[in-house]
C-alpha cells in the first residue's frame, strides 16, 4: 500500500480536528455565558437530591432562584439545619432552624384489618385504582397499597407492609412529594420527634368505620377526655395536634378505635406497635386522624 | 330509499366473541316499578342536574326534580309518582359518589298534567322543537350521554348535511338497540325526521350493523316512501362501528380532524334510543322517564330486553330477570368493552343504562401484565391511528407532555389495543388515565 494515502488521510483528519479544536476553543473564550459564581457556589452547598421539595425543578433552579431572585433560604428539606445554616452564611442571612418534618402515612388498615371490597386487576396505580369503583377498599378513606408514593420517593423511604405504606422516617428527607401523590391525601408531614400519631383518616362515623377496618377513628373523643389538647375532633374523626404534647400516654392503650400509636422516633409508625386486640364491641365512637380526601 | 352496503369501512378494530344470541331474540319486556327509586342527578355528560325537591315532596311521573346547571347539562324528570324519601349521595355507575333523589313510589303512577306533544311537528319552529328536547332532558342514550339539545343546535358556521342514525350496537352481549329497531321502527324513524328537520340536514343514514337482518328489515318496512336522500347503511359486524368517528367514516367517507366533533364534517349521530326519546318528546310530550336495558350474561336466568324506569337499583333489574343460575365472577355496567366494572348491585339505572352484564368465572381471567414485545397488534387494532404501546410506556413513565404530542386525546377509550395486546398489558386502562391527567394539566394552564 502507498505509504501516501496514510499521510494524506492523517494529515485531513489532523487539519480538521485542529480546525475544529480552536474554533471550539475560540468560542469557548468569546461565547462564554457569564454565570453568577455566588450561584455556583449555592449549586455547590444544596445537597443535589433534585427532589423538588422547595417547589422549584430542581437543586440548580433553586440556588438560582435564592441568589438571583431572593427567594427563601429555608426551602430545602432534605439539606436540612446544616444546608440551611450554609446557604444562610453564603447569603449573609438569618438563618432560622426549623424542625425536621417527615412523612407519616395516616392509615394502618393494613389487608388483615381492612377488608377489600372487590378484586382489582388494573393498573397497579393508586390513582387508577381509585377510579375503579371509588378503589377496592371497603373504607373510601384507607391506603390503597398500589405504590404511587412510593415510586415517587427519591429516598426509598416507603415501604409496603401488608398492603399499606409505611414511611421510615430515618430515611425520609422531608421532600414531600409523596405527599402530593397519594390520591386519598393519607400522608401528612409532621415534626420528626413527635412520636404519637392518630393513623386513620376515615371521616365516616364510628360505625361505618368499625365495619371497614378494625383500626379506624370511631369519634369517641376518648383522646379528647384523656390527652386533652393534643387532640382535636374533625367531625368524626380525632387529628393530632402537633404543637401541644401529649402529656397522658395512656391514651395509646386506651384508644378504643386502636389508631393511636406511639413510635420511637426512628421507627416507621406501624400498628404493630399497639398490637389490636380483638377489642370488647364498644358502642362508642372512637378516634382517628386525617386529611382531607378527593 | 336504499338500504346498501356502506362503501367505506375504518382501519383497525377487533372482532370479540358477540354472544348477542342470549338476549337478541327477547323481546321488550316492561319492569314493574319497585319499591324505591334512586334517580341520579348526574346522568350525562357536563354538570349535574340541581335538585328542586326536598325530602317529603310528592311528585308526578315527568314532574322536573333536577334542572339544567348550565349550557352542558339535561334536566332529570321523575320517573314515576310518588313521595320523596332522600335527598343526598349515593354510589354511581361511574364508581363515585353523585346527588341522588331517592322516590318512593305511590303506585298510581301518575302523569303530572300539562305536557303537551306537538302533533304537528312538521309546521312547527325549529326553536320550539328543541326546546322540547331540552325540557325532556334527553341525553344521547348510546352510552356518553351528551345532551342531546346541545347536539341539536350546532353553531351556525358549522351546517349540518348529514344525519347518522346509529344503530349499529357493536358492543358484544348488548340487544337493546337492536329490539328497539325491531320493534319501534315506525317511532324511531318519526324520530329521525324531527331531528333532521331541526338540523336541516340533507341527507339521512340509518347505520346498522349486518348482524341484525331483523333490525335493517323492520326499519326498510318503516321507511318505505321515504326520499332518496334517506337510506339504510349495513355496516360490516367489526368493533367498534358503533363508535361516531368510524360511523361516520363508514357511512360518508369523511374523517373527523385530530381534537374536532362530528359537526366538524357537517355530520350529526344520533343513537335510536335517543331518536325514540325525541320522538317521545315532541309528539307525546313525555319526558326521558324509562329505557331499555338488556340484562345478559351466563350467569342470568333469563336474559331479558328490560324497559324500566330510570333510578331502578341494579339488584332489583337483576330480580326481575330470574336472579342468578350460577357463579358471577364481574358485574358490567353496560357492555363487555367499554362498560363500568362494579363492585355490587348497590348502583342505579341512568339514560345511559345500555346494559348490565354479569360474566360467569370461565369467561373472565385476570391476567398479569407483562412487558410490550412491540409486536404491533395494538397498533393495527387501533381505529384512531394511535400507537398505543408507545403511549402507554410514555404514560406509565409519565410522561404526559410527550404522550399529548402523539395525540392521547384522540383515543377514544374502545379499548381493541387491549383486547389485541398479546402481553396483556393494560393499555385502555393506561390511556384513560393518561387522558385524566393531560386534561388537568390542560385545565391548571388554562386557569393560569
């Protein structure tokens, strides 16, 4: 083979790519889009999850929107006190620290305590689910178990255990977007050291709800009587209020609905913690928790 | 007058087992009325009816006890006489909650005085006829029940040429549009000319399917001396014929745009059962109180052709019928493609009731749904041009955006990719979901 051809070929695509090489370069230099280096800094500071928990599309956008546009410093969650306490530092802020908060599922129907109504076999979507004859659950209110949440978790905190979800807080970072996924609003954000919950959302009354789960908010107020405060009826239905301890933890015993249960705080809320026992027929109400539902 | 071989036929479609032989030969038996009626106030498409009577109330057969709540929307009559039990929600169809009227019948069954037909429609206005219409609450009987006097008044930049009468029921186990047709030729053409009138449309197409010879008779019979611009059109048995946009294309050659209506095309459907209501309306002056609905299935004793009052409960239809001779393993709410699964009898009859299925546990499987294997059955099954087993991976990764540049919302919900798709994957059941969620993300920018 002539020698020639190896040389000429090697010389055109060596030409080219010089060609090309310093036009990038050029361009580079002269083209360069000037960047805020306060924002590459943020950039640098935010843990990089890109969950979207502070509303914008992502950790870049956000450290955009808190250098250039003035928004919150406090938005992310899962950066937590640290990120907030840097990003405040950076931004010559006040940084005001803020409780953790994780995600609770407010249901503990679980397939042995809660029947199902009819056999689904569609898409396994929480959303799909709901559409088929108002979900397969007896309680119009009580956790699908189809997963939505917990395909959109970015930290694999949601774990189904018997047909209900459970959130672990210790992985949990606060992002909230199960929170929006869950078609029947069964997830709540509360302050990690709180440990006492009200795990159902049935607002229907006590009877309808004896007869569709066995750990449900019957309304009995019974919460109400011992814990006092820490307690508050929405119609049928006991919510916890957060802001006010609950001094009297008898009530987790006492609950006559079973759906008060106490965890440590790393523990995922899970009625296993008050074992039900088959409890005498109590002709009151008793209690539960929620969320508004669609 | 003709009846000839549609020229066209649409691309796609599927050929299921029909079973139309269980109900097909029954003829229309009337339902006793039954102890209580639940009358839901959402009975068609767009916003549901308001309530005008309150608990205690004695109403008359036809006596309005849900208005019209805006332009989109059909009044609701009682359906017999009686006493007002409740006012409140109960479960629908649809798997939700929707007002409802419960009415406990007085026995009389007393027509509330006062309606008055037009005997003669033919001189009468326009405006008048659809008045009537709209007064009877009628809604397109088919199955989407779209009020049927906005149907009727097209905006005046778009005429109307072509009436299509669909009567091609390709819904499988479905005979309630076919007994009708046997039975009510003479009425349902009477129908068709009131509403061709008050279209001024030109040209009538009477669209059946070839498996009802009977039905294509019994209409011939009815429109003999009709013009030359009315004609029967037999349609090849295929599903979905029955569905507006391969209607029209078969009958008329013309194609609905991407996202347009029928009116589009200058073409109006109307389903019999509807044209029979109309016909009801403007010569008798009754309002929209009853339908037929076919009770069928295996699992039925005695599958029967039901002409019942509207707000009868499922259970009681099912009584009427002989009750159950063997397993139930899913109960429709309408036909085996496009009906509603339910999860009991606890739901009440609508005008749009067309059927209330029960398949026998041999009949139905549950499948589980396995990875597309791009084989492209859905593709040629698809009487919209869809590529369901592309949009349903986009949707299922949700990516809606994506899944609304390749036309979601043109599906028509008829579910053939399903019934072709060898993976079992749940494509209609992917669609509608997706359809939900870019229809809201349409309505939050438009609100924006």
């Amino acid at each position: 083979m002539d020698i020639n051809n190896i040389l000429i070929t090697s010389g055109a695509i060596g030409g080219v790519g010089l060609t090309c090489g310093t036009a990038l370069a050029l361009a580079a230099k002269f083209l360069a889009v000037k960047e805020d280096p306060r924002v590459e800094a943020m950039d640098e500071i935010l843990p990089g999850a890109n969950c979207g928990g502070c509303g914008f599309a992502g950790c870049a956008d956000y450290a955009k929107a808190v250098v250039l546009d003035g928004a919150a410093i406090n938005l992310c969650a899962p950066g937590g006190n640290e990120v907030l306490e840097l990003i405040a530092e950076a931004m010559g802020q006040e940084a005001s620290a803020e409780e953790k908060r994780v995600a609770v599922v407010m249901c503990a129907g679980d397939s042995e305590k809660a029947p199902r109504k009819h056999l689904y076999n569609g898409v396994a979507d929480c959303t799909a689910a709901a559409a088929v004859a108002g979900g397969d659950k007896l309680c119009k209110y009580g956790c699908l178990g189809y997963g939505s949440c917990a395909r959109v978790c970015p930290s694999g905190a949601i774990e189904f255990k018997n047909g209900v979800a459970i959130v672990h807080p210790d992985l949990c970072i606060s992002c909230s977007a199960c929170v929006r996924a869950c078609p029947r609003n069964l997830i709540k954000m509360v302050p990690v050291s709180k440990t006492i919950h009200v795990v159902c959302s049935s607002k229907d009354k006590g009877p309808i709800v004896k007869k569709a789960c066995q750990v449900g908010c019957i309304g009995c107020r019974m919460c109400l009587k011992l814990a006092g405060d820490a307690f508050e009826m929405e119609g049928f239905l006991a919510l916890r209020n957060y802001d006010i301890p609950v001094e009297n933890e008898l009530i987790v015993e006492k609950c006559p609905g079973k759906c008060i249960v106490k965890c440590g705080a790393s523990e995922a809320p899970s009625p296993e913690a008050t074992e039900p026992t088959p409890s005498e027929p109590s002709t009151e109400p008793a209690e539960a928790t929620t969320e508004g539902q669609t | 007058m003709k009846a000839t071989k549609a020229k066209f036929k649409f691309d796609g479609g599927i050929h299921p087992a029909y079973h139309k032989e269980l109900a097909r030969d029954r003829a229309i038996e009337t339902m006793p009325i039954p102890a209580l009626l639940r009358v839901s106030m959402s009975q068609h498409l767009g916003a549901p009816a308001k309530p005008l009577v309150k608990k205690g109330d004695t109403v008359k057969r036809g006596q309005c006890i849900g208005e019209a709540a805006g332009f989109i929307s059909a009044a609701v009559h009682a359906p017999t006489s009686g006493t007002i039990k409740e006012v409140g929600t109960a479960p629908t169809a649809m798997g939700t909650s929707a007002a409802f009227i419960a009415i406990e019948p007085d026995g009389e069954d007393a027509w509330i005085e006062g309606l008055e037909g037009i005997a003669d429609w033919q001189n009468a206005d326009t405006k008048a006829l659809i008045a009537k219409v709209a007064a009877a609450g009628i809604a397109g009987m088919g199955g989407a029940g779209f009020p049927t006097n906005v149907k009727l008044s097209p905006p005046p930049d778009k005429p109307i040429d072509t009436l299509i009468l669909n009567g091609a029921e390709c819904e499988p186990y479905l005979t309630a549009d076919h007994r009708l047709m046997v039975e009510h030729a003479e009425q349902i053409w009477t129908g068709c000319q009131i509403v061709r009138k008050v279209l001024g449309a030109k040209h009538v197409h009477i669209a059946i399917e070839d498996n009802k010879p009977e039905a294509i008779a019994a209409m011939e019979q009815a429109m003999e001396g009709a013009d030359d611009d009315a004609s029967i059109s037999i349609l090849k048995t295929e599903y979905p014929q029955g569905a507006e946009k391969q209607q029209i294309y078969a009958t008329t050659g013309r194609e609905v745009p991407s996202g347009g209506l029928p009116m589009d095309v200058g073409c109006v459907v109307e389903n019999v059962g509807t044209t029979l209501a109309v016909w009801d309306a403007v010569v008798n002056g009754k309002p929209l109180t009853e339908r037929v609905t076919t009770v069928t299935g295996m699992p039925v004793s005695e599958p029967k052709n039901v002409l019942g009052r509207i707000g009868i409960p499922y259970s009681d239809l099912l009584d009427f019928c002989g009750g159950l001779k063997a397993d139930v393993a899913k109960i429709i709410s309408g036909g085996p493609m496009m009906g509603l699964a339910q999860p009991g009898l606890d739901a009440t009859t609508t005008k749009t009731t067309s059927g209330l299925l029960f398949l026998a546990p041999q009949e139905t499987q549950t499948f589980r749904s396995m990875p597309c294997i791009a084989c492209g059955r859905c593709v040629g099954a698809c009487p919209m041009y869809l590529v369901p087993a592309e949009l349903s991976q986009m949707l299922e990764a949700e990516d809606y955006e994506a899944a609304e540049e390749l036309n979601v919302l043109d599906c028509i919900e008829c579910g053939c990719c399903a019934f072709a798709c060898p993976a079992h994957r749940p494509l209609v059941q992917h669609m509608k979901q997706g359809k939900s969620k870019v229809m809201l993300k349409r309505r939050q920018a438009q609100k924006k």
